[in-house]
C-alpha cells in the first residue's frame, strides 16, 4: 500500500459538474481529491481487505440471529422496547439487505482492523462506485497510469445484479433522503441507478413530504403507494420518528431492513469480540459500563468480562477508543493512550449515549494524512473499497476521498 503522487485530469471539475457531483469540494475544502492516489497489490485486494470483509459480513449475520434473541442485548443495543418485535421479524422474513460499508484501519503489511461497520446508511457510494473508476479510466488513457492497472470496483455492477436477483423485473421501488443534502442525494441516486440498470422503477421522493393514507400505506409525493422503499435515513432516528408505529401495518419493504438497526450500532462491536475473540480482523471491545462493572468487581460484569478484559489488557494499554453506540462522522469520539486523551471530536452531538470501548488501531500516517479503507458489501459479498483520508486519527464528514489502483 503506497500514496502515489499524480497527474490531476485538467478538466475533471467540468465532467464533476456535468455529472452532478456538486459535493466534489465543500466548504471551500476539496472532498474528491486526486492529486495522488492510493495504490495497492492485487494480494492486498483479495486477501487483506476482499476476503476479510466478506467473512466479517457472514460473521455480522451471525451476530444478528444473537442479538435479535436477547432482550439483553436489544436493550443495550438500545433499539427501543416497542419495535424490537419489527426488528426480530424483520430477520426472520429474511428481509433482503442490498449494501454496507466496513471501514478498516489497514496499514499494507498487518490484517486489516474493523473499526465499524456503516451497515444502514453508508454514504459515499457513488464517488466509490462511479467517479473514481471514471478517474481510472481517464488516467489510462492519458498514460498516467500504465496499461493494465486496475482497481478494486464492481460495486455499481453487483448492485444491479442484487436488485435484479431481489426483485422482479418492472417492480417500482422508492428512494428517499433527507431534502437538500447533495452527498445524501449523490447516494441515492447512485442506487436508484443501479436498480434502473436492474429493469425496475426507480422513483424519488423527499423524506418530508411522503404521507401516510387513511388505511395506513406510505405515499409519495405524488399520492402513490410505497411498497418498496430505500431510506437514507437510519434506523436509529426512524424507530423514534411519528411515523414509526405505522410501519409494522404498511406492507412497505424497507431498505435497508429493520434488522440493519443491530448492526449500524456501535454495540455491535462487543458483541462480535464476545463471538469471535481472537480474530485476525477484529479490535477487542466492550461495553464501557461492563468494564466499570467488572473493575469494581459488581455485578455478573466481572465473571463474564474481567477474563477477555485481562485478555485484551496488552492491546488496551497502547490505546483505545471511546465511542458512542450511536455515532456518525466521528461525532462524539474520543481516543485515549498513556492514560491521556490524546483527539477527540469537536463534534458532541451524540455525547449522551452509552459508549463501547475499543483497542486503538492507529491508522497509517502518509504525507500527514491518514487514511481509512471503505469496503463496500453487495447483498453478502465485498465488491470494491473507497479510501478517504484526514489530517484528524479520527476520520469525519469532511474528509477527503482518495482513488486508488491495484498496482499491474
């Protein structure tokens, strides 16, 4: 894995604005950014990142048929106590998932670490799936890159194959965002695309403005029945929204599905380390309040933890990281190491949730940036990466987006 400095294309921001990806820069701050560029082996690819990440989804569904069983667990999770039946029933339908994101710390040399898995509303799709692989094909043609080299990027082709292996050819499907977000937007039409691609009806609607009729079905803008639905909006606030109690009634299908709430969660994080201890590909991690538990030796805290937590006590000495069970952008996260915290976010807004706590993986340092490896799952398979790089340890809304290549 290695920063390659190169070649911007002289007229990339004119085929940006063409396209309609009007969050390239924000804020007066390059979003895409390709001054340079991350390049990786094909080994890299396919046996620290593709392979890995694949495994890790099988072993998150794992998670959820455990999860779903325990009120223990749906509690902690903090999925609220009147939808935790729409949760569970949602995994036993096998409601079907289309995407999600990993995002690794992954240095070039040791196993790839999950950090957390964005597995609801994960943005940044179609920088992803499309920009970046029009880059590489730009960058072929003007010989900057040389003949040969490619990048890790069947993300848009295995969503088309997973809508159409999901639906019916001609059914309608709704996507929905919170109105005037332009990189909310860029995602779902990303999606919407892709099903187009599939032979289905793609049709788009603000979130505030779908209605609810007098039998209880979701309507769009336009008056028309939902029956399929993506949100780009998560599970977290929709169990809480006005209109959560309608939706056991609807016969909507939601994507992603209710039983995603369990693993867009932080507190997915100890539960996998509880399952899958030692794993290559995995931080030790557990519920802060277990840990103050089984420290004081109160409660059934410190027969189950104190052993993995003695365990993991080499790991947790070099650093951890503290963060709420209900994150986003790196709101609320805070990293600790020789007893001092030493970043945390600026951002606070989810400051009152309970919080994991994670052995610190550093990401690798180049040129004073730190990247972070995005690895996109399709249906149940991985199928590209997006990299996106910080100055902070703690990767945020602003953030840059990096393309990369697989080294020919």
């Amino acid at each position: 894995m290695q920063k390659m400095p190169l070649t911007e294309r002289p007229n990339w921001r004119d085929h940006a604005r063409d396209v309609g990806f009007s969050f390239a820069d924000m804020h007066g701050e390059p979003y895409w950014d390709e001054t340079s560029a991350y390049a990786f082996t094909l080994d890299q690819i396919e046996m620290d990142i593709e392979d890995p990440a694949t495994e890790l989804h099988a072993m998150c569904r794992e998670a959820v048929a455990q999860i779903i069983s325990s009120e223990q667990l749906m509690e902690r999770l903090a999925i609220p106590e009147e939808h935790r039946d729409l949760v569970a029933q949602s995994w036993r339908d096998e409601d079907p998932e289309i995407y999600g994101r990993f995002d690794f710390s992954y240095n070039g040399e040791e196993p790839a670490k999950l950090l957390e898995y964005n597995a609801d509303t994960p943005t940044s799709l179609y920088e992803s799936a499309a920009f970046q692989w029009q880059w590489l094909e730009d960058q072929l043609a003007a010989g900057v890159l040389p003949e040969g080299t490619d990048q890790f990027n069947g993300i848009h082709e295995a969503l088309v194959a997973r809508f159409a292996e999901v639906f019916e050819t001609g059914s309608d499907l709704h996507f929905t965002a919170v109105a005037g977000n332009p990189e909310d937007y860029g995602t779902v039409e990303a999606m919407g695309w892709a099903a187009r691609e599939a032979g289905l009806g793609a049709h788009y609607s603000d979130l505030d403005k779908i209605a609810l009729s007098e039998d209880g079905q979701f309507l769009d803008d336009q008056d028309r029945r939902i029956a399929v639905l993506f949100k780009l909006y998560p599970w977290e606030d929709l169990l809480r929204d006005e209109y959560a109690p309608h939706i056991a009634g609807s016969g909507c299908l939601f994507l992603e599905p209710a039983w995603k709430a369990v693993l867009s969660n932080k507190g997915l994080l100890p539960v996998l380390w509880q399952m899958f201890e030692g794993h290559p590909n995995l931080l030790p991690a557990f519920f802060e309040s277990d840990i103050a538990s089984a420290l004081s030796g109160q409660g059934n805290a410190k027969s189950e933890t104190a052993p993995a937590y003695d365990r993991a006590q080499a790991q947790f000495a070099a650093g951890y990281v503290c963060k709420p069970i209900l994150s986003r952008e790196g709101a609320s996260v805070s990293i600790h190491k020789g007893g001092e915290i030493i970043e945390q976010s600026t951002n606070t807004d989810y400051a009152e949730h309970p919080r994991i706590i994670q052995a610190y993986a550093p990401l690798p340092e180049f040129d004073g940036f730190r990247p972070v490896v995005g690895a996109w799952i399709v249906g149940q398979t991985c199928a590209g990466i997006g990299v996106r790089e910080d100055r902070s340890r703690i990767t945020q809304d602003l953030s840059r987006f990096k393309p990369h290549y697989i080294i020919a």
